[in-house]
C-alpha cells in the first residue's frame, strides 16, 4: 500500500474487510482492519531502463549501462521497437523515447479478475525492468531502522540489504522525517512522469484526479459506481489539501507536505510541522479502492500496487497538490536555485532506483553500486551552481560522464549518482588530462590552465596543447563535441569556481 507502508512496520495498513496480519499495524480507518501481511508503502518505484546505454541499432537490445535492460532497438532506456539505437542516452537526464506500442495500446484500466491493472503492455514493461522488485526495495531501505526490510524483501531473496548495500540506506526513514516526506513525492513523480514518456499517447491513464474524488461521477470507468466511503476527517483534510494554497501555513516546507500526504492513519504528527491536519490520506485512497491484499494487482498488495491503475490516479492526485504548493511558494521559477535544486533531486531519485534494477538483476551477488552516494545535504558553490550547469538539459556532460561504475568517457566524472564531494575529489585527483597534455582537468586558481574550463568554453583550440605521450595525443575540440553549448555566463560560473580555488562543496 501506500509509501512508507504503514509504521512501524513498513507494511502493515488498512483494507476494507481484511483481518489482522502478521507484521501489520492496526489500522485507524473506520470499518477497517489490517490485511493479511501488511503491506509495503508504494513511494516510489524506479526509473526503470538504468541509465542508459548505447543501444545496437538494427532492433538488437541495448545494454542500459549499469545492466539493465532496454526494449529492442530500443534509444537508451526504452525506445521505440526496432529503431537505431541512440548512444549515451540517459533517461535521468534527457528522459524517455516513446515506445512503438503506444500507437496500438488500449486506453483505460485493464481488467483482470475483479482488478484494474494497467494495460498488458505496461505490464510486461514493468515486469522486463523489474519496477515491481525496485519499488519494494525502495520502500525496504527506508523500514532498516525498525527491522521491517527484511520481512519486504523475503519474496525478492535479497533479505540482507541493510547489510550487503548500505550506501542505499538513507538517514531519512519512512516517516520519520521531512526528508522522507520530500522523497517521497520527487520517487513518485520521477515513475509516474516516466510512464508518461513512454506511453505519451496514454498520458491521461498516468494522470491523477484533478481533485480529491468525493462522488462516483468523479471517479474513472469501472469505478464509477458507487460514491466513495470516507470519513469526516479525510474529507476535511482533502478539501484542504485541493486548496493548499490557502494552507501555506501549516507546512513550511515540501517534505512537511510530503509527509503529511504520504504517512499512514494516526501517525505522529511531526515537530516540524505540529499544526498539520489529518494524517493519512494516501492510505484512504488505497484502501478505498484495494480489493484484496493477496490480489494479483491489489492496491494493498505492496508487491505489485504499481501495476494497479488506480495507483497512478491516486498518486497522480498527490502530485497536482505538490504542484500548486510549489506554484504558491514560488519555488518553480525558470533558473530559480529551487527549480535548479529540484531538478537535481528528481535526478537523483531516478538514478536511486536504477541502482535498486541492478541489484535485482544480480541478486544478493551484485556489489555495491556506488562507492560515493548522494548526498542531499550538500551546499557551496559547486553543488548549488556548477553541477547544475553540468547536469542540465542543455549541456548535460554528465550522460556522457557519470560516475565511474557506468564508464564514463575518458574517465572523467561530472555528475550523476553521486555526491558532489566526490565529483570535486574526482577531478582534482586527475594529474593529468586524456587528450589534455600538459594540463590537468583542474588547476585550483587558474581556469586556464584547467582542461575541463579550456573545453567547455572552446579555448582548447587554441591554448598549446603539447602531448609527450603518443597514445594520448592531444583532443583540442570544444566539448560536446562539434560544439561550445555553455552560455557566457554559465561559463563565468565555472571559471570562478576555479579561479576561487575549486572549493569542495
């Protein structure tokens, strides 16, 4: 069920009718008690497809780099079936290419047994870059403090994960924290936007409800039949929650928010955030519309709710209310430092979930995927203004530099999964430069004389590269290659950064 699954045991919440399980808490939503099990909290899910890697074209699969799959022919990540292959594609980055099976997929829920799935093809998708598995290992990592992981992750034979990846485990567990409310909401964007790319033409299958349904003839399809059973405490948090603009006050930040949307029914109200409503309407619209928790596609069966299609309406509802909170706070300016730091985040949600596709596709045997994690706390000026330079749309150098588990070209790191610490380490640890002769990636103090400033701007060209070493010959063309795309002032950034000393963030 929903994310974080209920606490303390990250899986125990309500269904209509159920009895109590073991490892279920005691659900609060009246006329309910706990499904057999619990259930694990649906946050999240993964940006399933790995960064992606070069594709054979000719309809021969891609490897994603980082192993995982990628349709037929298909660009990095998933692509259209049968169609060339485009090399260093990232999907955390430059996002999805449609797949063929968009034109001819059917709209709407689909039916199997008394549930609402997603379509066939979503499902073989799903399954192919094993999104079910990655978001219950997602949701397991934030239950390792209370002992619930082990228990999630049984089914998946990955019982140790505490243990065997602990650079997955973040501080912020299922709520108990701001930080776990705010990633729970970027989680659930990052894989219902994902769908969205894939599937453009189905755009409104992964779309939420335009506001919190409270009749039948606001809700979709088969569900449409009879008006929504909910208590007076849900309908006055939910009316609060379509007007959050009214309601600034009592959330002072995104993950205050997040937390309230997310975390089950009677959960603590959190020190940061004490004069928050209600708690619990996540699992309201769970439990409203599960149909068993052992259902093959059931909303309370946390191993597959993913695949449910009322999973993406009641999470698509979560995101229209982070949308105009965002849009009330300002938060979501074009070149903001928020808007920056949001994109970043969303990034690093994406590239946390194709670490967890990896360990499901080697098991228990797999290593650890990263030895430097990100970090959410970091700040100075690398992190808040040249990494974001780095990592955007328009120069994006990290698809073709991302960290050293993925090969990055030349073996130079400029962003990815990875914290900004270690990219800084990264490159001032480089005495020298591939193709740069005598310079190094970074000189502290002097941009001109660092390889990395000298190509971004175009100036290698020019700067008198003299290579001893005939299997390094110098490469003076402006990066990316063919042309300069950093603009005047994103270039000053970087060159201050520089010339300031390359502080580490």
């Amino acid at each position: 069920m929903g994310t974080g699954g209920a606490q303390p045991s990250m899986g125990g919440s309500t269904a209509k009718g159920g009895t109590v399980g073991a490892g279920g808490t005691v659900g609060t939503v009246a006329g309910s008690s706990n499904a057999t099990g619990g259930v694990v909290g649906n946050t999240g899910g993964i940006s399933a497809g790995g960064a992606s890697g070069a594709a054979t074209s000719g309809g021969v699969p891609g490897a994603g780099a980082g192993g995982v799959p990628v349709p037929a022919g298909g660009s990095g990540g998933a692509g259209t079936a049968g169609a060339p292959g485009k090399t260093n594609k990232d999907h955390c980055i430059d996002g999805y290419d449609p797949l063929a099976n968009d034109k001819t997929m059917k709209a709407g829920p689909n039916m199997v047994g008394n549930d609402t799935a997603v379509q066939p093809e979503v499902l073989e998708w799903m399954a192919a870059n094993k999104w079910t598995g990655a978001h219950v290992v997602w949701h397991a990592v934030r239950g390792c403090s209370n002992g619930s992981a082990s228990g999630l992750l049984g089914p998946l034979g990955l019982p140790n994960i505490c243990q065997d990846y602990p650079h997955l485990v973040p501080t912020d567990q299922t709520c108990r924290s701001e930080g776990d409310g705010y990633q729970f909401l970027l989680f659930h964007r990052h894989m219902r936007e994902a769908l969205q790319q894939l599937w453009p033409e189905h755009k409104a299958d992964f779309a939420g409800f335009p506001k919190f349904p409270t009749k039948k003839e606001e809700l979709p399809g088969i569900w449409a039949m009879t008006d929504p059973t909910w208590t007076p405490e849900a309908l006055e948090a939910a009316a609060m929650a379509d007007n959050i603009e009214q309601h600034l006050d009592k959330f002072p930040s995104e993950g205050a928010l997040g937390y309230w949307l997310q975390c089950p029914v009677g959960s603590q109200k959190p020190s940061y955030a004490p004069n928050i409503p209600y708690v619990g309407l996540h699992f309201n619209l769970h439990d409203e519309w599960s149909r068993g928790m052992n259902a093959m596609h059931g909303l309370n069966n946390g191993q597959v709710n993913i695949t449910n299609y009322m999973f993406w309406k009641l999470h698509g509802w979560i995101d229209v209310i982070w949308d105009k909170y965002r849009a009330a706070k300002g938060l979501n300016k074009a070149g903001s430092p928020e808007q920056a730091k949001y994109v970043q985040d969303m990034r690093k949600a994406c590239y946390e979930m194709d670490d967890e596709i990896k360990i499901l596709q080697g098991g228990k045997t797999m290593p650890p995927m990263l030895d430097c994690p990100p970090d959410v706390d970091e700040t100075g000026e690398f992190h808040t203004k040249v990494r974001p330079i780095l990592e955007n749309d328009s120069n994006h150098c990290s698809s073709c530099h991302g960290p050293a588990q993925t090969s990055p070209y030349a073996g130079l790191t400029l962003g990815g999964s990875i914290s900004s610490k270690c990219v800084v380490e990264r490159l001032k640890a480089k005495t020298s430069s591939i193709g740069g002769g005598q310079f190094k990636i970074i000189e502290p103090g002097d941009p001109d004389k660092s390889w990395l400033y000298l190509k971004a701007s175009g100036k290698s060209e020019t700067a008198g590269c003299v290579s001893t070493n005939p299997d390094k010959p110098c490469n003076t063309a402006a990066m990316p290659p063919g042309k300069r795309t950093m603009t005047d002032a994103e270039l000053e950034i970087l060159r201050k950064w520089i010339a300031d000393g390359a502080k580490y963030p």
